[in-house]
C-alpha cells in the first residue's frame, strides 16, 4: 500500500480514543469494576504490593558509573537493573494511579518518574550502542527499549489525559516527538528495519504504536506507519508457514506480542480496514504458544530462551478471542506482574485489559507437534497423574538467538528436565561477539549432542541438518536427521540421529546415532545434557533420578561405552551460578563405522 492509500485511510478513521481499550468503552467503570469484583484481584494484589515496596525507595539514579560499566567490562547487568528498575516504577504508579484516581499520592509519583525518564541521557541501553555512535547522536538512535518506552510514555499520556498537567504532557509530547519519531522519519535505516527477528516487530511496533497514540497529523501519521508496515512484513519473513518462532518462546512472547499489540491499534486506528489477522501466517504464528509446553510451566526452551515460561494472560486470551483453536492457557501458568525483569509497560497494562476472567483447564491438552519450517518435534504426553515432556531439533546452526544444537533434545516428566537444554545465559558483550560458542549454553558443548574427533558443530547457516523422516502420531513420534554437515571434522561421511518418543504409561526415548567415517575417528563421544546428578547404577545404567524418586534410567551397551559423570557450571540469563551435568559416553574403540543405541525409560 502506497503512502497516500494510507493517508487517506488514516485520514478518514480519525484518532484513537481511550475507549478502544476498555470492552464497555467506558475507563473509569471498568477500573472501579476492577477493584471491586476480585476477578482480577490476584493481579492487583502484586501491584499494590510492588507500590508498598516503592513507597521506601527514591527514583534510583542512572549514574555515569552504570552507563559506562559496558564499554569497560562488558557487563550489561549494573545499568540495566537500575533502568528496568525505574520502568517498574512507572508502571506499578501509573496502574494504581488508574486504579485509584482519588488518591494523589499515586499520580505525583507517576508525574515525578515521568518527568525523571523524560530527562535521561538516553532510553537506549548502553550494550545497544553502535561503538561509532557520536555523542551528540545518542539521543537520535532508536532500539528495542527507547521505541517501548516511546510507545509507553505515548500510551500513559492519552490515558491519564487531563489528570497529568498540561507541562507534563508537553515535555512527553516534544521528547518522543525529539527521540523517535523524528529520528524515525530522518534518520536511519535502522538495522531493525529489515530485521526477520523480535528487533523489527518491537521497535517499528512500538514507533507505530506511539505514533498512533500521540500524533494528530495525518500525514506525519501515514509517513511513520508507511515504514513500520514495511518492517512488519520483513518480521513476518522470518517465520515459515507452521508459524514457529526459532528464538523461542520467550521471543515468541515478545516479538509477536508487539506485533499484535501494534496491529491491535492499527485495525482501530484504520477503521479497520488494515487488519494483520486476517493474514494466513499470523494465525499459524499465533497458536505457536500452545505447541511449545511440555508439561507445567516447562518449554521446548531451544535458542535463548528459559526452560521455564509463564504466560502473558492477556495477549494469549486476546489471540484466543481472536482465532478459532487456539487454546486458553491454563490459569495456573499465569506470569505474575514483577516476572518480567524489564519491566515492559505493553504486556503488563494488557495482561489486566485484555484478561478475560474465567478458569481453564489445569494443564494443556495432551497433543504432539511437527513444525516442518523449524524441523521442531514437540509432544506433550499425559499418564495418570503427570505430564511427559519430549521435544527435538534439526534446523541450521545460523538460527536468531542461535545455539550450535542439530540433533538436540529435552526430556520431562512430573515437572522436571531430565535430558535438559540450558537456554540463555547472561547477555554480556562477548555473549553476542565473537566469544559466543564458548558460552556452554550456546556451543554445542552445552547440548545433547555428539563430540566427533574432540570437536564440536560449527555455526553458520551451512552447518545445517537434513530431515529423513518425521512424525507426530497417536502411540509415538519419531525424528530422523542427518547430522554429518553440522560438524566441520574431516573425514565424517554420515550421521544419522534416530529419535523415537514411545508414548506408553511410563514413556522411553530410543536414541540411535549411525555413523560412517573415513578411516577411525579420533574419538567419539555421546554428550547428554542434564540438571540431574546422574548415578551409574550398573553396567550399562546410569540413573537421572528424580527430585521425590523415580526419574530416568538411560540404557546402553557397555561393551561399546564407558560413562563419565562431570558436574560444571554456567552464568544463567540473571547472571547466577548454575549447576548442570554433562553424561558423557566415551567410544571404547571407535572404528570407521558405528551404531550407538540408548534408551531413556522412565521409572514410576
């Protein structure tokens, strides 16, 4: 769509009114509604809490200190705590401020932490900085936080309105006018422009959104949402048509919950008559999330995500209005309002909008997944009083947020990882340089995946693996894969990894590698990743117990392996120490040819 097709559209619709966001169109009602009926009363008790804790503290400061610790360490941690810190805050003061519009103390706290992130240096964070940036420029770049906090302050203004002064609204209107969508319009390209990862959804969805929210003009309005419209498309490139995000959930979460909040605004800005839903590849986007648990809160956590995920409510109940199968999330797996450690006002304002009250099913259906874009094989499979988990991966070594993991698989049962993927570590400047695959959690080191001469698998796009053969049935799901071009070791002439998920009352995993090699390997180990301490048993079983007994037994040949248990340690994404084990099968007397077999059986 041309420039002036969007001019005219815009020009028609008119502005958004405060009354898009609410079902009865009417803010007040359904705030006083919200405090009164206890539907949304476990929500509003964590934010009252976060404003009681608040209460003590003053507007932390976002030191020279903090701002520079990146360019002399690295280390990203110590300035972005304190600025997600002070997001928190106005969030937590701008909800109450709505929830509560009779008590002024809530709204000079907003009004203070408004006027205080309107005067910062930058909304950028520092490990987003191009390194050549000109001083006198920082305030004109645009990433992923200074298009979000755009869009919030954007967002807070229209629907605060009149109750924040006139000076407040102003300063507001000119430092986002200053900072974004000047910038936007003048600047650039922007390396996000033509992103096909969460970086263009969130930044051009938030710029759009913002824009939306706080322009008049009509023609300033259809030039910005002319670029974002664009950027969106390139987003959506990155998926394939089984709708499956390679950042993993996490991404998922966010990339496409700015894109649907920015499409949200934009049908009702347009009248409607500009709506990505109705788009075939969005759809298969949005019932991603349904595919991706394991059991409980547990996920296919490949690439840079968490092995544990909570739901945004809102967004997930908005889609599932939206589309027919997809599926309410269970009630339990509901993300509390201070889990997001960057604070994100969009998601938080939403989960409390967009929620519809009601209770789900206690755990998602049992169901098993081929994502043929991804190569992904995920199955959620339910036995009397627990959920098993099993997931793997073929795809190519060059993926978003990528880790070295042809191959890789995750096992789970009762709410625990036995064959386990360690997800993100702590972003630092080396995690996203050219350190990255000495990171555990990223090289292939860190996954269940064979070492090969002493070597591990190589990143870039072809380092790749091929799929056999693959199926998701009613008694088991099967993966096969051809591995040897994820290694970059002379000689392999084929690996064949077998994966087959039985789904019996108390499941196994049949694992089998095949390989063929020019003349003997080096060496040849069998690495298997877990959070368990593993136990050999006996000859030929090494037992991954479980917290309350049970667990998994992993079968093998001994007279082909020798086990080795070694307990290591990785920064995990909130810079914590953490343990995780490496079992490790070692190749007695590896030959130019081999067939590996191992059984994951779990006990009761």
């Amino acid at each position: 769509m041309d420039q002036q097709e969007l001019l005219d559209i815009i020009g028609e619709a008119g502005p958004l009114q405060v009354s898009h966001y609410y079902p009865q169109g009417d803010q007040d009602a359904f705030w006083k509604r919200a405090v009164e009926s206890g539907e949304w009363k476990e929500m509003i008790s964590e934010i009252r809490a976060e404003g009681l804790r608040l209460e003590a503290l003053d507007i932390p400061e976002l030191k020279y200190s903090l701002f520079t610790a990146f360019a002399r360490t690295g280390s990203r941690l110590e300035y972005e705590r304190v600025y997600f810190e002070r997001r928190r805050r106005l969030n937590t003061y701008a909800v109450l401020a709505l929830l509560e519009p009779e008590n002024p103390g809530y709204l000079r706290e907003l009004e203070d932490i408004l006027w205080s992130i309107c005067g910062e240096y930058t909304w950028c964070v520092p490990a987003h900085l191009p390194p050549d940036f000109a001083v006198t420029e920082i305030g004109r770049f645009i990433d992923l936080f200074s298009s979000e906090t755009g869009f919030t302050l954007s967002e807070i203004s229209l629907l605060l309105g009149g109750r924040l002064s006139p000076l407040l609204r102003s300063r507001i209107s000119a430092e986002v006018e200053r900072r974004i969508f000047r910038p936007f319009l003048e600047d650039g390209p922007y390396h996000w422009e033509t992103a096909t990862h969460n970086w263009s959804a969130v930044c051009a969805g938030s710029v759009g959104a913002a824009a939306m929210l706080a322009l008049d003009d009509p023609a300033q309005l259809s030039r910005i949402l002319h670029k974002t419209e664009r950027c969106m498309h390139f987003y959506l490139e990155g998926f394939g048509e089984d709708g499956a995000c390679a950042e993993g959930l996490g991404y998922w979460n966010y990339g496409f919950g700015y894109f649907t909040y920015y499409s949200d605004l934009l049908r009702a800005r347009s009248g409607g008559k500009l709506d990505w839903f109705q788009n075939d590849k969005v759809r298969s986007i949005a019932a991603f999330q349904q595919k991706c648990f394991i059991g409980g809160s547990l996920v296919a956590n490949f690439s840079d995500s968490t092995p544990r995920v909570r739901v945004h409510m809102g967004l997930s109940h908005y889609l599932a209005a939206e589309y027919s199968g997809i599926e309410q999330p269970p009630a339990q797996l509901r993300a509390p309002y201070t889990e997001d450690h960057c604070s994100r006002w969009a998601p938080a304002l939403r989960n409390l909008i967009w929620t519809r009250q009601g209770r789900g099913a206690q755990e998602w259906d049992a169901a098993s997944f081929y994502l043929p874009d991804a190569a992904w094989i995920v199955a959620r499979h339910g036995s009397p009083g627990k959920v098993f988990g099993f997931a793997a991966k073929g795809g190519h070594n060059d993926e978003p947020h990528n880790h070295n993991d042809l191959g890789h698989f995750i096992l789970a049962g009762g709410g625990e990882v036995y064959a386990a993927d360690l997800g993100s570590g702590e972003y630092t400047a080396d995690y996203f340089g050219k350190g990255r695959y000495r990171y555990d959690c990223n090289g292939s080191q860190g996954h269940s995946v064979p070492i090969i001469s002493g070597r591990y698998q190589s990143a870039g796009p072809e380092y790749a693996a091929a799929v056999l053969h693959a199926a998701a049935g009613t008694d088991r799901d099967e993966l096969k894969l051809e591995l040897s071009k994820a290694y970059e070791t002379e000689g392999l002439k084929s690996l064949i990894r077998s994966l087959v998920w039985h789904k019996e009352e108390l499941p196994r995993l049949e694992l089998c590698d095949e390989y063929l090699h020019k003349g003997a390997p080096e060496s040849w180990t069998e690495r298997f990743v877990t959070w368990r301490q593993p136990e050999l048993l006996r000859a030929g079983i090494v037992l991954l117990p479980g917290s309350d007994g049970g667990g998994v037994e992993v079968h093998y040949d001994d007279k082909l392996v020798e086990p080795e248990i070694t307990q290591r340690e990785y920064r995990d994404h909130y810079g914590r120490e953490t343990v995780w084990h490496t079992l490790d099968f070692h190749v007695l007397r590896p030959g130019s040819e081999g067939r590996l077999a191992f059984t994951f059986q779990f006990l009761s």
